[in-house]
C-alpha cells in the first residue's frame, strides 16, 4: 500500500462512520490504520497532520498534499526565493514543512534540487563541511524550528510490511591477553614437564658398560 492509498485509508476511517474500512481489510490492518489516525484530524474535508510541537503542549496542523503535482509544485515555490534566488535544501524544506506534509517530503525536496541546473553549478562538492550547523543543514535537518514528528514508519509507510527479523547475537571475540596468558601457561607447563622427565631418568650400567637412561 502506497502512501497515497495510507492517507485516502485514514480520510475514510476518519470521515466514514457507516464503513471506515474498505471492504476486504484485514484486521492487522484495521488497527493499523487506526493508530495512525490518531495523528490527523479532517477539517473541511481536507487531511491535516497533527505535528506535535517540541517544549509545547499543542500541535501545529499542516495540510496532507496527496496530489503528486501538487507537491512537485509547492516544493518549485517554496524553492524560489524573491528576485529568483535559489533557497538551499534547509530553507525550502524549512519554509514547505511549516504548512504541508506528506510521507517523504523532506526526500523529494532533496531530488528537486538535485535536478535544479542553478543550484548545482553553485554547488562546491569539494567544500569541507566543518560547523555542525553547517552538516545539518546538507541533511535538511532543522534544530531550531522546536518541532518533531510523532508519525512513525510503522504507522503510515506500510500498512502491511512483513516484521523485521531478529539480528543474531554477536560472539564476542578473546582478548589479547587472555590469548597471551593462555600460550605462557602451555609454555611453563611443556617446560615443567620435561624436567620431570629428565629427573627420573638413571643410568644403567651393566659391567662397567653404559647402556643409556632408564625411568623407575
């Protein structure tokens, strides 16, 4: 299930009380649905996100785009600044995500400008990035906006995805020391032994003669 069919299932649990589920929907489903919908309110038949604001108690509401044009769209005028200057990937995706949202918006930001001719002429890819403001900024992320997303993956990207599988635990491997001490022990024991063996060997003489070494 798409993104787009996640959002028209959450409008029609939301604004259908007779039938909330498409007919056929599995009850894994239904909860699912659910849940997500617990982020969104219907106002004038339009979806909005309910983003929970961080350090406050209340929401802001940005409208869900469904339409893929129109997102194309919003994100061109929100990447324009006055007198044709281009925004950076920060800024528009700044300015979009204070009134819209939709499921991997700050991505598609990212691929329009990718695109832009004007912005990657200006693009300097050998520029070291040293300020940690500076970082964020590449990766879109915003730190002084004060405001978090509370929708989780599980709750709209896919309604039906498989769970993921348990990692397998990791076998911790010896210490050197441990190896070290462990080849000394072996060392000091071989040691010991053969001088046990060359202590309790005598000689054996018959008639004067040396016949070699004998343990008792």
């Amino acid at each position: 299930m798409s993104s787009e069919e996640s959002y028209q299932a959450i409008l029609r649990y939301l604004t259908n009380e007779c039938e909330p589920y498409a007919p056929g929907t599995e009850g894994n489903v239904k909860r699912k649905i659910r849940k997500a919908a617990a982020c969104y309110v219907v106002r004038d038949g339009t979806l909005y996100y309910q983003r929970r604001q961080r350090h406050r108690k209340t929401f802001a509401e940005l409208e869900v785009v469904l339409q893929p044009e129109r997102r194309r769209g919003l994100i061109e005028a929100a990447h324009l600044g006055p007198g044709g200057t281009h925004h950076t990937q920060h800024q528009t995706w700044h300015d979009l995500s204070k009134t819209y949202w939709w499921r991997g918006i700050l991505k598609q930001v990212k691929d329009y400008i990718k695109q832009c001719s004007k912005c990657q002429e200006k693009l300097d890819r050998s520029r070291p990035i040293s300020d940690a403001s500076e970082m964020l900024e590449e990766l879109g992320l915003d730190l002084e906006s004060g405001e978090e997303s509370n929708e989780s993956e599980d709750d709209l990207s896919n309604f039906t995805s498989p769970p993921t599988t348990a990692s397998k635990p990791v076998k911790k491997k010896p210490q050197k020391e441990e190896c070290c001490s462990f080849v000394s022990q072996q060392l000091i024991a071989n040691e010991i032994s053969a001088s046990q063996i060359t202590a309790a060997q005598h000689p054996i003489i018959i008639s004067g003669k040396y016949l070699g070494y004998s343990s008792f």
